[in-house]
C-alpha cells in the first residue's frame, strides 16, 4: 500500500510567484469514508494561482527551462508586487518527503529539497539544509523515479501533446518509462570514449610515425657520445680534484681572513663603547654649561639694575642741571632788576632794547628746560643759560662803566643826553625758588637710590664672579673630556682604517670566489658548496695542464651534445610509451564496442518488454475509458540520417573496412542512412471507424491521451504525480471513469490533482482552495474530506 513507499509529506512556498506569503501545503491525511488515501485536489477560479503550484513543484525538482514554467527569465517566477504589496527580492520552494523506506539514497526519515532564487540571478539548492549541487538533486530523484521530464508532473496540454508527437518522440516517452535512461546513458558515454579514444589512437600512430626517424638519428649520435664518456669521465675527475682544492684552499684564506677581521672589529667595538660615553658625558656637560640658568638670571639682573642706575644717574644729572638753570635763570633776574632800579644816567633804549633781547632768550631757555630729557638737552640749555648770563654780565658793566651813555651819545648826536650820577649796583641774594627745592629733593631721593642699586650691583657682581669661577672649573673638566673623545675618537679612526682595509681586502676575494664558483659550475655542472671539504694538497700546475689535454681529446672527439643520451633515453622512453598504449587503445576500443552492444541489447530489450506492457495497459485503460473499442500501440520503421556517434558504433561490428593505411573506406550510397523503431497509435472508439487520430474529437483525444498516461504510471508508478486539468475536456460519465482510475491507482502513487472536475473532488481525502485577493497575492484554505458533514458543513 501506499504508506509502504516514499511520499510526499508537504510543500512551503514563499515568494514564487503569486504566493507572495509563506505557504504550507499538507499532503498527508488519514483514509476515512472510504477515501484515497494519497489524493489531494486543488480547487479555486480561474487566474488564482492553482497552475502555480505544479510550476512551483516542477521548478523545485530541477527544471531549467523558463518555458516550461510559463515564463521568460528567470526573475519572472519571483513575485513582481502589486498595487498593495512590494515586490520580493527572492523566491523558496521546499519539498518535503516521507523516506522512511529510504526510497531515497539518504540516511534521514524526512528528507528536505529546497531551491531559492534571487532577484540577481543567484541560486542554490539544499537538502535538509545542506547546499548541494543541481546534479545532487536529479540523482537523488531519479534513484526514486522523479525527475523533471518524467511524467511525474503533469501540465496543461502535456497529456495532449503525445498523440501530437512524432513517432520517435513517441518511443523516448515509452524508453522513459521502461527505466532505461541509465543504460543510454552509459551508452552515449561509450560512444563519446569511443570516438576520443580512436581519436587518440590516431595521434598516437602519427606521433609514432614522428618520433621514429628521429629516434634512429639520436641512436648514432648516443654511440658516438658513449666513445667520450671515458674521456669525459676522466676530465671530470681531474677537475673535480683541482678545484676541490682552489675551494678549500681559498675558503681557508678567507676563514683566516676573518678571524682577523673579527678580532680588530671587537676591539674597534670596544673602543667605540669607551668613545661613545665620553662623547655622552661630553654631551651631557655641554647641555648643563647652555642651561646655567643661575648664570643667565645674575646676569639678567645685573643688566636691569645697571639699566635703572644710568636712567637714575641720567635723571641725577639733569636735575642737577635744571638746578643750575634755576639759579641762573633767578641770577638773571636779579640783574634786570638791578638794572631797572639803578640811579645812574643811562641810555634807556639802548637797555630797553638788550633786556628784550635778553628777555627772549629767557623764554626759549625756559621751553628748552622744560622738554630737556638727556645729558644733550642739559648741555644745549647751560650753553643758552651762559649767552644769557655773558649778555647781562656785559650789559651790566656797560651801565657801571658809562658805556651806555656813550654808545647812546653816538647814535643820538643831536640831542645831548642829561648826565647821571654813576652808582655802584648792590647785589641781593634771594631764597632759593620752591622748583629749586623740589629739584633739590628729587635729586636727593635719586642718589639714596643710586646708592642702593650701586651695592646691589657689588653684590651680584660677586655672585657672577663665583658662578663664573664654577663655570669656568666645569669648563675645563669639559675641555678635558673633549681631550680624552677626541684621542679615542682618534684611535677609533685607525681601527677603522685598518678594518676597512680589511674589507676591501675581502671584497676583492668575494670577487675571486664569484669567479670561482662560476668556473666550478661550469665545469663541474654543480655549486661549490657540494664539493668535498678535505683539503689536500695537490700539484696544481700539473693537473691544469693534464686537464688542458684532456679537453683537447674532447674536442678532437667531437662537440656532442651533453644531453644527447638523455634526450634519446627520453624519446626511447615515449616510442615505447606510445606503442604501448596504442595497444591499450587498441583493446579499449574493443572493450568500449562491446559495451555499446551490451546497452543497446539491454535498451532493446527493456523497451520491447515495456512497450507490450503499456501497449496491453494502454488497450485496457481505453475500453475502461470509453466503455469499449480498440486501442493499441504499433511500432514502425523510420529511415533517418545516422549521427556520427552511432557511425563509429556501427564500425565496431564491420570487419575490413580499414585499408593498409588506416583510414575508412568511404561509405557506399545510403551507408549513412538507418532504420528507427517509432511508435504508431491508433483508437477506435466503441461504434466508430477512426482511420486516424486527426479524426477524434477534442474529448476523444484527452481520454486517449489520459489512456496512454495511465498506462505509462500503471506499468512503472512514480512515488508521485502531479495532474494539472488533464481532465477538464471530460464530461460528467467520463470523469467518472476518470476518478475511478485514480482511485486505482492511488494505491502505488500518491495524486495531486488540480482542477475544476466536481467528481476528481469527490475521490480526494484532502481539499485545498486557491484564491487571490485584491492584493495579487494567493492564498489557500484547506478541508479534509472527513471533516465534511450533512449539509457540506465543516465539522471542526
């Protein structure tokens, strides 16, 4: 029965097509009511989504082909959106399978098939999670009897389109069904090693061909090689001999060579060391003596109270002076009024006129004493001061001595000037001025001042004196350390000479050695590391000139091409090969003949035996169908053109049809040509004269066809099969008869059936709807047969 084989358990859609939604399909159920146990019908209206479920079904067993599943490019079976949901970026569809029986080659109970698309193209495959590859999946089903062009699945107009098929389509339908794929399969495989191996069977003669002649040349040339190998092998030794010794003679130089280097190095180090501090503690010392900064600091104050001393002393004299100014600026005055009291006679205009001259010169030393800033300023106004006081002296002695009189009598002739009486001027010393006395006490304040910056400035003089001192003690163990660098410094120079000397010296043996090792790889073919490194000693001049003999009977041997013996060895080796495995060819070529008679007879074989099966089903499915008549299958013979793989089959069983050179013998006229088995149908409904399947009507030829299908699954039932309206050209009777058939035949395969046929719904135990919303997308409600109560109500 059927719960003894592998079924389907469920199917998850989600994204394909108008499935936008995840969407479970459960087609497991329980017989109640007599009710099939593995039918299951899929009902809704038109456009609602139904066919898109077998499409998705097909899709996820490995269908390749956009046509088949009624679109253009891959992308189409994503779901495109709608005014009232987005489009989606991927598309799922998962089977599941009940493997309890393994009916699949894998170790589960459950067993997952999954396949997603992407929107950019990408898609990958799982089982129970696991990626696998497409080939995975069609092996997997195929075991089982599922693939995607068996008649496992059933879309519309596929079950019509066998009657219009062409007699040898016809056949591959019922080779199908025989199970014979594996065997065309492994026969096809033949044929193509067939066809690669006479191929390389071909070049391998033709290489043979190639190689031959030149073998027979590098044969003479490998017997003249053989003459001077003694003579080679000889030169060898020697040379191996003297430039073992030039390797291990020179190596000994420059190990020597080293040692000394070595050791000078090391004492140049440690000199280098005692250099390297001193020049730290050179360096040290150096950065204390830049950062005294007690030294900048004393010193730094020594120039601002030095700077404050001169402004005060400048400030001392020019007060001092102003002093002076005052008092001589009040002698002045004491003079002009002296001058203007006296009694004598005098000359009044004569004065009048040297007091205002004197008068201004006052009043420009006034303004210079009141902007005088420096020591040349004071100067310019005592210089003023002393014109001035010379004016009055002289003025003042003119009045005592007369000269006034006269100097006036002189210039005024006419009128004779009235004698004075001469009196001596009385000098009157006055108190000093308040500006005199506010000078007098500035200057005061400025010399107490003076005096304190002046000790201040012993004070910090003595201070540098004692840094400088310490500077100066510092400065010279400074200079001592310099003394000390300079003489390792010194003494490090000459080990540097000395060990540059060095280096030039093994400079020029790198020089020999490269040389050396060039010579040896020339010679000898090898490094110079890979001679012996016992050292002998040996007479080099002898052996140099037994070795120069020796190369002279090379060259009178002739130049022969060291690798001569090894490329005859080579070609000797691929002659043998190549004979070799041209009779390996040979035998495969046999094997692979045999092979290809053995498929064929298992293909004919198998196909005859199916072919009277299904022709017997065929007839009986047809009366049952149409309550009678005649229907059966014929095979026919068809000529058609051979293809290439199925001429070289057809050589294996010719026997001289190669001439002495190889090659084919041109075929005769029709050679070319073959007989094919076809497949010819003819149906008679009960009470009709039908001389040909043009002449049934369009519900004579769906039963046909529904006929021809279900003989096909009663002779070699998938676990399942998918019918998508291939009864939808049937009437009330026939769908009667249809249903009965289904019913039969769910005993051994497991049905889901899409359709619109009231009685295909009664044989179901599990009912689904499809419908589709307002929003584009399709959506299933599900009622099992047994919950179906009087009325048609649901029982829940």
């Amino acid at each position: 029965m059927f719960h003894d084989v592998m079924f389907l358990k469920k199917l998850e859609i989600n994204g394909f097509k108008s499935f936008a939604a995840k969407t479970v399909l459960d087609f497991s159920t329980s017989p109640k009511d007599g009710g099939a146990q593995g039918i299951t019908a899929i009902v809704g209206p038109n456009g609602s989504g139904k066919s898109n479920i077998a499409d998705a079904m097909r899709w996820v067993i490995g269908e390749q082909s956009m046509k088949n599943l009624r679109s253009k490019k891959s992308e189409d079976i994503i779901f495109a959106g709608s005014g009232k949901k987005a489009k989606l970026g991927s598309a799922q569809v998962t089977l599941y399978f009940d493997n309890s029986e393994k009916r699949l080659p894998l170790d589960f109970s459950e067993v997952a098939i999954c396949r997603k698309i992407f929107r950019s193209g990408e898609s990958e495959y799982l089982v129970n999670g696991s990626r696998v590859r497409l080939q995975d999946i069609v092996d997997i089903l195929a075991k089982a009897g599922v693939g995607k062009e068996s008649y496992a699945i059933i879309n519309q107009g596929m079950a019509d389109s066998i009657l219009s098929a062409t007699p040898l389509e016809r056949r591959f339908v019922i080779e199908e069904a025989a199970g014979v794929k594996q065997y065309q399969i492994k026969k096809e495989r033949s044929l193509r090693k067939l066809e690669t191996t006479k191929a390389n069977l071909v070049r391998a003669s033709e290489l043979i061909e190639e190689i031959r002649p030149h073998l027979r040349v590098l044969k003479r040339q490998a017997e003249k090689a053989a003459q001077s190998e003694i003579v080679a092998k000889d030169l060898k030794e020697k040379q191996t001999k003297l430039y073992t010794y030039l390797w291990n003679k020179f190596n000994e130089d420059k190990l020597k060579l080293n040692e000394e280097k070595d050791t000078l190095g090391a004492k140049m180090n440690n000199i280098q060391r005692e250099a390297d501090k001193l020049m730290d503690e050179v360096n040290r010392r150096s950065k204390e003596e830049k950062t005294n900064e007690t030294l900048q600091e004393l010193e730094k104050s020594q120039r601002e109270k030095r700077t404050r001393l001169n402004d005060l002393e400048r400030e001392l004299i020019i007060s001092e002076g102003r002093i002076e100014l005052e008092k001589e600026k009040q002698k002045s005055i004491q003079i002009i009024e002296e001058i203007k009291i006296q009694s004598q006679p005098v000359d009044l205009s004569y004065v009048k006129g040297n007091l205002e001259e004197i008068r201004r010169d006052q009043e420009i030393l006034v303004q210079k004493l009141n902007v005088a800033k420096d020591l040349k300023d004071i100067e310019a106004v005592r210089e003023l001061a002393r014109r001035i006081q010379q004016k009055l002296t002289e003025l003042r002695g003119d009045i005592e001595n007369g000269h006034a009189y006269r100097q006036a009598g002189k210039k005024e002739t006419s009128m004779p000037a009235k004698k004075v009486e001469a009196k001596p001027i009385e000098v009157v010393v006055q108190a000093d001025s308040q500006a005199i006395i506010d000078l007098r006490a500035k200057s005061f304040q400025v010399r107490a001042e003076i005096r304190t910056l002046e000790e201040d400035l012993q004070k910090i003089a003595k201070e540098i004196q004692a840094e400088i001192a310490l500077d100066r003690e510092k400065r010279q163990q400074f200079f001592q350390v310099e003394r000390e660098l300079r003489l390792k410094q010194d003494e490090t120079n000459s080990f540097k000479d000395k060990y540059n000397d060095f280096k030039i010296s093994l400079a020029k043996i790198e020089v020999r050695e490269e040389d050396l090792r060039a010579r040896i790889l020339e010679e000898l073919k090898m490094e110079a590391e890979l001679l012996d490194k016992k050292l002998e000693t040996v007479d080099q001049f002898s052996l140099e000139r037994e070795i120069a003999k020796l190369k002279f009977q090379m060259e009178q041997i002739g130049g022969i091409d060291p690798l001569v013996l090894t490329e005859y060895n080579e070609t000797e080796k691929r002659f043998q090969f190549l004979t070799t495995e041209s009779a390996d060819l040979e035998n495969a070529l046999v094997s692979l003949r045999e092979v290809i008679k053995e498929m064929e007879k298992k293909v004919n074989e198998k196909f005859h035996e199916t072919f009277d099966e299904i022709n017997k089903e065929f007839s009986k499915y047809f009366r049952i169908i149409f309550g009678g008549g005649d229907a059966h299958l014929t095979k026919v013979k068809i000529k058609t053109r051979r293809t290439k793989d199925e001429i070289l089959e057809s050589e294996a069983t010719e026997q001289g049809n190669e001439t002495e050179e190889g090659e084919l013998n041109p075929p005769a006229d029709g050679e070319d040509d073959k007989d094919e088995i076809g497949i010819d149908i003819s149906a008679c409904p009960a009470g009709k004269k039908i001389a040909s399947l043009a002449m049934l009507s369009g519900g004579e030829r769906s039963l046909t066809s529904l006929a021809l299908l279900f003989a096909i699954i009663a002779h070699n039932p998938p676990p399942f099969s998918i019918l998508d309206e291939v009864e939808a050209a049937l009437d009330e009777a026939n769908s009667k008869r249809f249903g009965r058939i289904i019913q039969d035949l769910s005993d051994s395969t497991q049905f889901v059936i899409i359709t619109h046929n009231r009685e295909t719904m009664r044989q179901a135990s599990l009912l689904y709807g499809v419908t589709m919303g307002e929003d584009g997308m399709s959506k299933l409600l599900s009622v099992k047969i047994d919950q179906v109560g009087k009325g048609g109500k649901i029982i829940r």
